[in-house]
C-alpha cells in the first residue's frame, strides 16, 4: 500500500513536471553552473523496466544511496516497454535539471533506438555513469561432450545450425556477438532466444539446448558451484575476476567480439547542466560503494573495480554503436 | 526438498500481521463479492490487480487467492437462501439450496456447504502441496516443444470446456491470439503491428484488458439488469446438518473432492465446470435421481466441494509450469508478473516464500472462511441492499486510477475502456470474455515456444511428435478434439451421453 501512495504521488509529479516541460523548456539549461543548492527538490528516478527485476532492483538500491548522499528523496517510477526504450524516451524529455534521472541498460540508449523508431537518439541523453557490467559467460552442462570454446566452435562448423546456443533474448548483446559470430567468422551457432536469463538456464539443465550465454548472476553461480554447468568463454573485452580461468572470446580468435556485456547506466536528459552532471556523477560513483548498495548490486560480480563516468561511457557506448550499426540494421532492420 | 518442513516455513510467511492482514481481507472480500451478484471472483481480481503492486508478491498472491476461494463460499449464500447466484460457480447449487430452503433446511444446506468447502479445500491444499513440487521436478525437462504442446492443449480445452457454446469460444479465443500478437516480437524482438504507436511497442497490457472485460464488462452488464428486491430470506433455525444429512451427503463431499480437484488443473475448467460435473456425477450416482432439483442434500453438498477443490488446484498450473488453467489464475499470473515474476517450474526453488506461504495462507483463510461463513451469514446477506450503480461508479474511478499507476499510460486507460465496452458487448451476445484473455496469454507462450522449437529442430515439424512428453501431449489433443466432434454429433443425436455432456447440458439450460 506504501508503494502504491508513492506510486501515486510520482505519478502527479510526472504531469506536474510534463506541465512545465511543455512551457519552460526553451529557459531550460539557462541557470548552467549553478550545481551549488542542487539538488533543490526531490529527485524523480526512471527506471526503464518493471519492478522487481534486476534494472528494478539495482535501480532501487542506487536511488536508496542517492537519498543518503543528497538528502532528498529519490522517487523510483517504473516506466517499462521496448527494451527499456519507452522509459529512456521519456526521460529524454524530462526538464533537463537533474531533477528526474533514469535507471536504464546500455543497449536501450545505443541500440535500440538504431534498429526502431523509438523517439530518442543516444544524443538526446547524458550517459552518467556505470552501475554495473554482466558480461555474458558461454556456458554448457557439466557433461557436455563441449570442454572448451574450440570444441564448440568445431561442433558449430561440422553440423552447421544444430548445435543450439540460447539467450535471454535476440536483441541482447550476447546474442548479438552469436550472430556476428556467424556472419563474421563463419560459426553457425543456432541461436535460440528465450525471455530472460532463468528461462534460457532451465532450458540448459533440461539439455534443451546446448550452451547458454547468461550473465554470470546468482541462478548461474549456484548451478557452477554445484557443478552443473561449465564455462567456456567471457564475452567481454577482459576475463572476470570471478571466472580467472575463462578465456575471453577474443583471446579464443574472435578479436571483434568483445560486447557482449549487459550494462546497467544511469542516465540524465540532454542540456543538464554540467556541473549538474558532475555531482550526479560524483554520487553514483559513492552510490556503488557504499555497502549495502554494493550488496544488493551483486557488487563482487557486477560492479566494475574502476567506476566509468560520464564522458568514458560516452564514448564507449559511441564505439559500440558505430561498430554494430550496421550489423543491428542487418539483423534487426 | 521435504514438502513438510517447507510448509511449516510457509506458515512462519503467512504468519506476519501484514500477510495475516491480507489473507483476512481477500477471504472477506471474497466472500462480500460472492454474496454480491454480479461481482465474480474474476471481476473483483481485476479490479484489485493495481492494488497489488504496491504489495509484496507473498501478500498480494495469498489476499487474490483468499479472493477466488472465498467467492465460493459466498456465492452459496445467495443461492441457497435466495436462489440468486452470487457467483456462476454456485448457480447450479440453487437447484437443490433453495428447494431445501424452502423446506426450512436452508440452514442445513449452508452449513453442508461450508463443511464441504473446508473438506475439499483443505484436501485440495495437500494435494497442491505434494503435486506441484513433483509436477515442477519433472517439468525442469520441459523444453520449448512441451510449452508447445501443452499451451496448444490448453486451448483446445478451454474452447471445448467453455460453458457456452463452442464455436463462439473459438472465435473469441482466436481474437485474443490476436491481440496477443500485437507488440515486440518474442524472437526476433522487433516490434510489430504497432501502427507505428510507441503505446503498442511493448504490446497490449494483460491487466488493462482484463480489468476492461471483467471488471467494467460486468459492471456495465448489471448495471443493466435489475437484480429483483432482496425479497425476504428464510429463517434459519440451525446450521449444523443432522447427521442424517450429513451420511447423506459425507460421499457426495468425497467424490466432489475428487472431481473438483483435477478439474480445477485441467485449462478452462475451474469452479463452474467442477460444479456443474459434480451435480452431473451425484445425479447419475443416485439411487433416485428425481429428488434433485427437489431439495437433494447431495447436489449442494458435491457442488460446493468441488467449486472449492477446483479453486485451490487451479494454482497447480500456474505455479509449476506457468501456464494459467482459467480466467482468475490469468489474472493472477497478470500480477506476479507486474513484480516481474514469471512462474515456471523454478518457481518454488526461487520463490520458496511466496509458494509455501501461499499454501499456508489457504489453510488458514479456509479456517478463516469456516469461522466466518457459519456465525454471520445474516450479516452478509444484508449486503444485498447496497445498490450495484453505487458499487458500480465507485469500482469504475478505483480502475481508471488503478490502471493509469501501472505504467503511468494514459493509453492503459483507453485500452481498458475499450475493452470493457467490448466485455460488455460480448456478455450481452452470449460470448464468454474468460477464453480471450487465456488465449492472450497462452497465445505469447505458445508462439515463442513453437518458434523456439522451430529454431531447435531446424524448422523440422516432427519434434513436436517425436519427444516422448509433446508426442503424448499431442496425442491428447488429437483425443479431446476427436471426443469432442464425436459429442457434439451425438448430442444432435438426441443421445445421453457421459458426464461431460451433462455438464455442459447443464451449463446451456
């Protein structure tokens, strides 16, 4: 019922501030510089997927650090659809203040908006900062005939479109770098999209499919440790702390194939004001530390060693979509 | 896992002031809205659905389930003492309740009622809590071509065991596969038949849609119908049953047990259809079939036992493979997922809270209903006085509201609207609104499960006959419409026919 009240105040809030945006955009942006008194209300938080889940829950525990560092209060709203799209659209359009900030993936800022008309660009917002970094594990069952990355690679090249690989879905990175390792390296892993990281493991463990691509998150930890499943290869550009062992698939001979990893940013409408933007930046990197938010982020697995901020992530997020526009406009188009 | 021991670490959930409080409200107004005609069960999770998303997932599941449960309890008052259904499960208990009413055994009849759904529903309980964890053990092999098989099976049988008629069910169904196709594409996940509307990039809201169909459908509907005055009710000397009625009627609980139970699992069946099979059954059983319809103890107590069974093994579906078997487990479903909860068969290893607390939770909203149906039944047949426009206008503002919280979508409201417009039109030409809304969900599950077992077997057809669960599944499917087609040309015929075809002569007359 608390929730609900919340719920139903942001839910004012949002018209109120829509309200304004509409008649005071044009002065917006105008009092730059003045990050001393921010912030002077409360902060709206957008988290661009629904409650409960992982975006949700890491957003929640951001937003729970925020009201510590700032002493407002934080007010998360979930505003989900298109693959966190609908809710970064909207935030795009949000009064560019620092006053409503939003909880959202990597790939529904670049891209998305490159394979569907969605309203927004990746110009239209200020990437923040990182929150966390899932790199996607190329996993088999314990038993698999599979002991390394080079055996399936093998397997995919002799039965082509029959060794089956799932993924949490076609447009996540992870299932993206698969098929570029078809069309760029000659690999013809059948992949099979599944909704989310759990389905795509129980279809693992009920040998419905072959390999798996998921984050390295608890589910996939429990089943490792119990020696259900084995890893073969990181889709990042490094290995992972966590899996030492693993190579990564571009020290396996895909040089190219270094992103796939789920990204969880935060993220501010365009025009925020700099110095606006350098506290937020400031906070998150304390938000990510601080204990109980580096807990409930899963921190020892998702939080990276070394906080990227708001002009790295640009450009990072910018490589990456120079590099896959056309391969996404290709598959997805 | 030992069931055992988890199911006393599920009374520990349910036995927090929050989660007793929420167990005590959805068995309350469960049991308000069946004595409320027109107000289903199903109408009322619709309308409560946003209230749940504030909620924790173990409250809201265990306050919507004591919602569905205690309806049927409800629903008996009315039909007993006034031959007014509160709720379609009960109607057939009318029969034979308010005859016996008219006897001065209305009390007697309630009171059979009452122990009747404690028994089948307490047996259903353990049931649930025996069958689901082995049911969600061995469905951990179920890949793509079982969710096939099985969504395909569901909607067969929803269709065929529809209470109305069928070619109209599968009309319906077939517009709510329909709906179900609008927004991202569950493989490629590109959006389409959006009409290039941001709205529909995500597809249409389950919630909205029901909260439209159920909710303000029915809504709308009695708003048009004159429920006739309260009347006046007959005097209730004593509640509990002579042990004569209660020999009479001890196997009718039994064998109503065991109707009600399986079907509430089967898709499309649930309360009317376990109900109406179990009236089938007693009549057919009995010695002297004439004293049915002529105050028959058996056709209150068999009925009522079933509709309760059948309300607490529907979860058995829903919570190991996640497939709903009717139009409330649906809406259930809708509200797990607003916490973004997909049941499966993980579920209960993932979510040990929320399914062992949810059991525990039925235990005692079923003591709760016991405690609560036996004393006050007079309290709650004076809710027949509140006027369905006030109830009415009232619930129509909490929904608009409700729906808009969900997703902050103006168009959520539009789409509810609309919906509930179409509900209302449907009721009023004699379709069913509970096989759109399950073929919409069954619809997403089934399109991303043939695909997948597409993609799997390289577009091969033959796997959904060559793995030994999906063959079996098929070959049911292949059964059910064969007997299906056979009925139908019997009944033309003018033939007898089994239990089903009683029952769903029942369900026409």
């Amino acid at each position: 019922m608390k929730k609900l009240g919340i719920g139903l105040v942001a839910g004012v809030l949002t018209l109120s501030l829509a309200a304004c945006g509409g008649s005071g955009s044009s002065d917006a942006g105008a009092d730059a510089g003045a990050a001393d008194g921010y912030p002077e209300d409360d902060i709206t938080m957008i988290v661009t997927y629904a409650a409960g889940g992982p975006t949700d829950i890491a957003g929640r525990a951001v937003a729970a650090a925020f009201e510590k560092e700032l002493g407002v209060s934080v007010v998360v709203e979930n505003v989900e659809g298109a693959s966190g799209a609908v809710g970064s659209a909207q935030l795009s359009q949000a009064r560019p203040d620092g006053l409503t900030i939003a909880m959202t993936t990597a790939s529904a800022v670049s891209r998305v908006p490159l394979i569907e008309e969605v309203g927004f660009t990746q110009d239209d917002v200020i990437p923040v900062g990182t929150v966390t970094e899932g790199a996607g594990v190329i996993l088999v069952p314990a038993d698999s005939p599979y002991k390394t990355i080079d055996d399936l690679v093998e397997a995919a090249k002799k039965n082509p479109d029959k060794i089956t690989i799932g993924a949490a879905g076609a447009q996540t990175p992870q299932a993206v770098e698969i098929e570029r390792m078809k069309s760029e390296y000659d690999v013809p892993l059948q992949l099979v999209p599944f909704q989310g990281d759990a389905p795509s493991l129980t279809a693992l463990l009920g040998k419905n499919v072959d390999a798996i691509v998921p984050s390295y998150n608890a589910a996939v930890r429990a089943q490792h440790e119990a020696g259900a499943i084995r890893p073969l290869a990181i889709m990042g550009e490094e290995r992972a702390d966590y899996l030492p062992e693993v190579p990564t698939l571009a020290e396996s001979g895909f040089e190219d194939l270094i992103y796939g990893v789920s990204t969880f940013i935060l993220i501010a409408p365009k025009g925020t004001p700099e110095a606006v933007v350098a506290k937020l930046e400031e906070t998150l990197e304390a938000a990510v530390k601080d204990p109980d938010t580096y807990k409930a982020l899963d921190g020892d697995v998702l939080v990276p060693e070394k906080f990227t901020g708001s002009k790295d992530l640009t450009k990072k997020m910018k490589d990456e979509s120079a590099a896959l526009k056309d391969v996404l406009q290709e598959l997805f188009g | 896992m030992d069931s055992l021991s988890s199911l006393i670490d599920g009374f520990g959930v349910v036995f927090t002031p929050e989660n007793l409080l929420f167990v005590f409200l959805g068995v309350t107004i469960g049991t308000v809205i069946g004595v409320l005609p027109g107000l289903g069960p199903t109408a009322t999770i619709a309308l409560l659905l946003p209230i749940t998303y504030g909620i924790s997932p173990e409250a809201a599941i265990m306050m919507l389930a004591g919602v569905y449960y205690g309806s049927m309890y409800g629903g008996t008052i009315t039909s007993v003492l006034l031959r007014i259904p509160g709720e379609a499960a009960s109607a057939i208990t009318a029969l034979d309740g308010y005859e016996m009413t008219k006897q001065g055994r209305g009390g007697p009849a309630l009171g059979i009622a009452a122990i009747g759904s404690f028994i089948g529903g307490t047996v259903a309980i353990v049931g649930l809590a025996f069958v689901a964890p082995l049911l969600a053990t061995w469905a951990v092999r179920f890949g793509p071509p079982e969710y096939a098989a099985l969504t395909i099976l569901g909607l067969v049988l929803v269709t065929y065991l529809g209470t109305k008629s069928t070619v109209k069910s599968i009309i319906v169904a077939l517009f709510g596969l329909l709906l179900a196709s609008i927004g991202p594409d569950p493989i490629r996940g590109t959006s389409r038949f959006n009409f290039d509307m941001p709205e529909l990039f995500s597809g249409i809201d389950l919630v909205a849609i029901a909260m439209g169909l159920f909710g303000i459908g029915e809504i709308m509907y009695n708003l048009e119908q004159r429920i006739k005055g309260t009347g006046t009710i007959g005097k209730i000397d004593r509640i509990l049953p002579t042990k004569d009625d209660w020999k009479q009627s001890r196997w009718s609980i039994f064998r109503g047990t065991l109707l009600g139970f399986p079907i509430g699992m089967l898709p499309g069946g649930g309360g009317v259809m376990s109900s109406l099979a179990s009236y089938a059954a007693e009549k057919k059983i009995a010695k002297d079939p004439s004293r049915f319809g002529k105050g028959a103890i058996e056709g209150v107590a068999g009925p009522e036992t079933a509709n309760n069974a059948s309300s607490i093994s529907a979860f058995i579906p829903l919570l190991t493979l996640g497939l709903p078997s009717n139009a409330v487990l649906a809406l259930i479903l809708g509200a797990l997922m607003m916490q973004d909860i997909t049941p499966g068969p993980a579920l209960i290893e993932e979510q040990p809270e929320l399914f062992w607390g949810v059991i525990a939770s039925m235990f005692v909203g079923n003591l709760i209903l016991l405690a609560l149906n036996l004393p006050f039944v007079g309290i709650f047949v004076q809710l027949l006085r509140v006027r369905i426009g006030i109830i009415g206008g009232i619930a129509l503002l909490v929904t608009l509201v409700g729906v808009y919280t969900i997703s902050y979508m103006e168009f959520d409201m539009w789409v509810m609207l609309a919906a509930g417009l179409v509900g209302y039109l449907m009721r009023k030409t004699g379709f069913e609104p509970a096989p759109l809304v399950l073929a919409f969900v069954l619809g997403s599950v089934l399109e991303v499960a043939f695909r997948q077992s597409m993609l799997l077997s390289n577009g091969d057809l033959s796997i959904f006959v060559s793995r030994p669960i999906s063959g079996s599944i098929i070959a049911v499917v292949a059964l059910v419409v064969a007997t299906s087609v056979f009925g139908a040309i019997r009944r033309r015929r003018g033939g007898k026919g089994g239990i089903v075809e009683m029952t769903k002569q029942l369900a026409e007359d």
